[in-house]
C-alpha cells in the first residue's frame, strides 16, 4: 500500500460521509418534527451507517496520516506543524475535529439504540457533530478550489 492508494480511498469515503450525513440530518429532522420525537428505524440505520463511514475514514486516515504521508512528516521535522496554518489546519486541526465528530455519532447511536424517544440534548450533540464535520472537512481538496 502506497500513500496515493490511501489518498483515494480515504477520499471515497468522503463522498459516503457526505451523503451519509445528509441522510442523519433529514432524518433527524424528520423524527424532530414529523413523528413527535419517537426514534424512526431511518434515523437508528442512518446514525449506525454515518458512525461506520466516520470511523473507517478515521482509520484510513490516521493510517494515511501517520504512516504514509510525506507532508506530515516534512512539517514535523521541519517544525512547522504549529506555525504554518494550512499544515496546522490538514495534521491536526482536521482529524481532532473528525475525531471528536465520530465519537459523538458513537454515543448518538448508543442513545438512539437504547431509547424511543428523541431528547432534545441528543438533538444538540448531533448538530454539533454534523457542525464539526462541516467545519473540518477538506472541501477544497474534494472538489476542488
């Protein structure tokens, strides 16, 4: 395995992170509004596939991040990790956040799994998650800037 065969699938999964998430939030809102808060199998299947896809990217990339990537390793030694914005924000801003994002999807999912009704903290920690993830994630590397 190669640094660019971990570049492209750690972007796939971007992709199924995108479209994953965007289901989570409509059926969020949807058990918000729509079923008077009682967890739908949609929002319990969508919080379990979205909490998948974050947790394998979060695998590919720190493997990516720590074995593989040239950049990280340059900055490091170089020690510009901190000081250079752009290497600040691709090493270590960006995969705290992701980190952090999928651990809330983790509990989201615990809650979701256990209980039949929606709480409104629940609610809080999924749009911080979902916030976290739009924050961090590398936009301009996936479609281009």
């Amino acid at each position: 395995m190669d640094f660019n065969f971990m570049l492209q699938a750690h972007r796939g999964f971007a992709y199924l992170i995108l479209l994953a998430t965007a289901v989570f939030v409509i059926a969020l809102l949807a058990t918000m509004f729509g079923y008077s808060g009682k967890i739908s199998k949609l929002l319990r299947k969508s919080t379990l596939f979205t909490m998948i896809f974050f947790h394998t990217q979060a695998l590919i990339g720190l493997i990516m991040l720590f074995f593989f990537s040239p950049g990280f390793k340059a900055a490091k030694e170089a020690g510009t990790l901190m000081k250079d914005a752009v290497s600040r924000n691709t090493y270590v801003e960006h995969p705290t956040a992701m980190i952090i994002a999928a651990v809330l999807l983790t509990i989201l999912n615990k809650k979701f799994k256990t209980n039949d009704k929606l709480q409104m903290s629940w609610v809080i920690i999924a749009f911080v998650a979902v916030a976290l993830m739009l924050w961090a994630f590398q936009w301009h590397r996936l479609f281009g800037a």
